[in-house]
C-alpha cells in the first residue's frame, strides 16, 4: 500500500528556513518521480517542484525558484524539501506527491 507522510513543518520567521521530509513506503520510490505541492489557505493546491527518478533532474515553480531545493535519498525512501529565505505567501500546508497520491501534509507557517 503506497504511503506517504510529510515532517518538518512548523512556525518560522520570514526569512528562515525549513527542511520538509517525506518518507515513502509500498513502491519501489527509486524509479518513481515525485514532487512536492502545497495548499495554501482558502486556495488550490500548487505545484512547488518535482524530481525524475535518479534526482538528476529537478524543476521548480517561478514563486520558489532560488529559494526552495528538491532532493531525494533513494536509499532512505525519502524526499526533501529545503526551503530558504521563506516568505509569508509560503504559509501553506505541503505535501509530497506521486503520481496522483499524497500524504497528510505537514503545515508549514511563515510569520513574525
């Protein structure tokens, strides 16, 4: 059974960082793409960035792009998202995504 469970939200002042995990169970995550989306308040869900199988190929959305970094540990199962110089149009609830399942997310608040 495929799961997915999201770690390392939490409340951060603009201009911190943060480090999402996402570790991934029930599928073999070393040959599957993944990304991470999220959901801010009163709105859709968001692309935020994705990553091929190998982690040799990432892409990010324009609102992330120099800030946020996708990474993977295939021996681990698990997915990262490290987040830098955050903003408060960042405060959103994040989830790592395959295909089209997604975990429980783990919210992420940005604010002073």
């Amino acid at each position: 059974q495929l799961q997915l469970v999201e770690s390392g939200g939490g409340l951060v002042q603009p201009g911190g960082s943060l480090k999402l995990s996402c570790a991934a169970s029930g599928f073999t995550f070393s040959t599957a793409a993944m990304n991470w989306v999220r959901q801010a308040p009163g709105k859709g869900l968001e692309w935020v960035s994705s990553i091929n199988s190998g982690g040799g190929s990432t892409n990010y959305a324009d609102s992330v792009k120099g800030r946020f970094t996708i990474s993977r540990d295939n021996a681990k199962n698990t997915l990262y998202l490290q987040m830098n110089y955050l903003k408060p149009e960042d405060t959103a609830v994040y989830y790592c995504r395959r295909g089209t399942t997604r975990g429980r997310g783990t919210q992420v608040t940005v604010s002073s």
